[in-house]
C-alpha cells in the first residue's frame, strides 16, 4: 500500500517528535482489529490466534463469522502498512530535524520529553510486527519459542535507548534546573510512563505465552521492572500535571493528553494481566476468573472517569471543531487516537476475559453483540479521526498553517 508523502525544506522546520504519535496510532490499530480474531475465533491449546487456527476456523465458519475475519485481517493488514511507513517517514524527518535550532532548543525545555514518543513507537512496531507475523505467515506461531527470546532481545533495547532518553532529561531538569512547572499544564509529562508500559507489555507477552519457565521468568522480571517504573513515573507527572493545570487552566494544544491516562491503563492492565497468567500458566499460582474480573473493572472504571473528563475539556474549548475537522494544526492532536483504540482494546477483556469467564454473559448472544456495539462505533470513530488527522499533519507537512512544534509542557 502506497501512501504519499510531502517532503520539503520547510517540512523539516515545522517538523516534531510527536509526530511519531500518527505512526503509533496505526500500530494500536492493528492491535484493534486483531481483538476480534483474539476473542471470537477458536485458538485451543494457543493463547493467541494463527494463521492455522483462523484458517481451520474459515472453513467452517458462518458468514457472519467470515465477514469479521475478513475485516479484521484487512484492518490488520493496512494499518500495519501504514505504521510502517509513517515509521519510515518519521525517522526521515527526524534524522534531518535533529540537527536544527529548532532540536536544539527543544533539548533544553520541558518539551524534552517529547522523544519518548520515538522508543514508545518502537515498542508499539515489535507489538504490531508479533500479531502481523502470527497472523499471515504459516507456521511461524509454531516457532514462537524461537522468536521468544528474540522479541525479548528486542524489547530490551528499545528500553535501554528509551531510559537513556529519560534519564537524559530526568537528570538535566534535576541537576541544571530549567523545568517549568507553570508551562506543565497538561498531561504531556506523562509520556515517559506510556513509553515504559509498552516495553513493560512485549515483555509480559513473551511471560504469558513462553512454555519455557526460565524465558518466562526472565521475560516476567523485565515486564515488571518496566511497569513498575511506569506507574511510579505516571503518578508523578498526574499529580504534577494536575497542579498545574488547577492553577494555570489546562494548554490548548496539548488539552488531548488528559486522555493519555486511558492508554496507559490499558498498557498497564494488559501487562499486569498477562504476569498473572504467567504465573498461572509455567507455576500453578492460579488467577480465579472472579478476580480477573474486579482486576479488569476496576481498571476499567478509571479509564471512563478519565475518557469523561477530557472529553468535557475538549468540547469546551471546541478542540475537535478546530483542530481534526477545522483547519488549525497541531502534531499533539495524534493524541487522539490512542486513547479510542486503548478504550476499544480494554474493554474487549473487560468482556471477555471478564464477563464471559464468570459467565454472566455468553459469547456471541444479543447481549454479548449489543455490548460491542458501541465499541464498533468507537473503532470507526477513531479510525476516521486518525485519517483526518493523517491528511492535515502528514500530506500537508510544510504548509503555511503548520504549527511549528508542540511543547510538551
């Protein structure tokens, strides 16, 4: 799939880190749309679906059934071409970018930690490249305690380039001085956190899936190390966001990142999800479903608080009228998509992982079909969004009403 792509000397000038943002948007995409193969087709004895199982599966299934096969592995398809090349295009632009006054002076803010987007996108690749490769390549499922160790490879050096950044950052502001708590008025220090959780979950996914205890448990310590460092990390940029925010009003372009919490909490979740299922799986300490299920809600619960919140933010300041469907631009409206992918990704354990296993609700009823529903809508929602978004921050990089960068304050 081709997709055009501006390039121009002012492209350059105008060019931020968060553009990274639109690559990692794609990439949660394909994780979306691989739910529906995750919870609706039959894997036995596989904690995810192949491309064995799904074609075992086609040749029995319903129309209905194939229908959702058919989209799901199209939606995988292209926006795993689209994550790809918005990668390919961001490091382009970065590598160009990098050496400009515009770089440079973003070294020394708060803004700094806008290159965390850049190992977060990365992760997010190793996550995406997992389920293209499970899904369209046969027998590559039946070498995945080959792949294993390499993914964990993988995960490590995307966290090491991502906590040299940070400590980059965490230890000029520290040492030097220069952090500007009045310009923090948003949740865009937060970054870091989201970064580290989506180290924190390749990792829990090699945890969870490995028959190897020793992979395992090497992959469970890295997940925990990297989670653990993320919620602590995202706590402190809450309550530092928060303060801020109370006493200076929330920053227009960055207004978005209140929803950064839902992401985050699904990343976390997923994770924290899968270590438990590890343990279950490779040491007989067993997860009842009953747990499982006040795990997820509860979590759950914190995520429609925040999707509430920012959401009554953003209408107010008419965020939406100007900067997706209106002709202001800014790279922080990336922001965006996330969280609709993450609330859409969450709730599909919330379902099935949850209600299904305590058997309230049984797969595929009219109950089962109306709670997805809504879920349906917020996936085309978002995936329409992510197209504006594309069309004003990708195609038309260089314009006139470009914004010159987003501070992350």
């Amino acid at each position: 799939m081709e997709i055009p792509m501006a390039h121009s000397k002012s492209a350059v000038s105008v060019y931020s880190p968060l553009q990274f943002l639109g690559s990692l948007g794609a990439g949660g995409l394909v994780v979306s749309f691989f739910m529906y193969l995750m919870w609706m087709t039959p894997h036995k004895g596989q904690p995810i679906p192949s491309f064995a199982t799904i074609a075992d599966t086609w040749q029995t299934a319903s129309i209905p059934m194939m229908v959702t096969i058919a989209v799901a592995m199209a939606g995988i398809a292209v926006f795993a071409a689209v994550h790809l090349r918005l990668l390919a295009w961001n490091i382009s632009r970065y590598r160009e970018w990098a050496s400009s006054q515009q770089a440079r002076a973003l070294a020394k803010s708060n803004a700094e930690s806008q290159l965390m987007a850049i190992p977060l996108t990365l992760a997010m690749t190793v996550n995406a490249m997992f389920i293209v490769g499970a899904v369209f390549v046969p027998g590559l499922w039946e070498m995945a305690e080959v792949l294993f160790p390499l993914a964990l490879i993988a995960f490590a050096a995307v966290g090491v380039y991502a906590t040299r950044i940070f400590l980059r950052f965490f230890t000029r502001v520290v040492t030097e001085g220069g952090f500007e708590c009045s310009r923090n008025n948003s949740l865009a220090q937060m970054l870091p956190a989201f970064a580290f959780a989506m180290v924190g979950v390749g990792f829990s996914a090699s945890a969870a899936m490995s028959h190897n205890a020793a992979l395992s448990a090497t992959a469970w310590i890295g997940a925990s190390v990297f989670t653990v460092a993320a919620i602590l990390l995202g706590l402190i940029a809450l309550v530092m966001g928060f303060r801020a925010m109370m006493e200076h009003t929330v920053a227009e372009e960055t207004a978005p990142t209140l929803w950064i919490v839902i992401p985050i909490v699904t990343v976390v979740g997923i994770s924290l999800y899968r270590l438990n299922m590890a343990l279950a799986h490779n040491f007989g300490a067993e997860w009842h479903p009953a747990s499982v299920f006040g795990f997820l809600v509860t979590l759950f619960s914190i995520q429609l608080l925040y999707a509430a919140l920012g959401y009554a933010v953003l209408r107010k300041q008419g965020y939406f009228a100007r900067y997706v469907s209106g002709t202001e631009r800014s790279p922080g409206s990336w922001a965006l998509i996330c969280p609709g992918v993450a609330l859409f990704v969450f709730a599909n354990f919330v379902i099935n992982a949850g209600l299904v296993k305590i058997g309230v609700l049984a797969k595929f009823s009219v109950s089962y079909l109306a709670l997805y529903a809504p879920l349906v809508v917020l996936q085309i929602v978002t995936v329409v969004i992510f197209f504006k978004l594309y069309m004003k921050l990708v195609r038309q990089n260089g314009t006139q009403h470009a914004t010159q960068h987003l501070p992350a304050e």
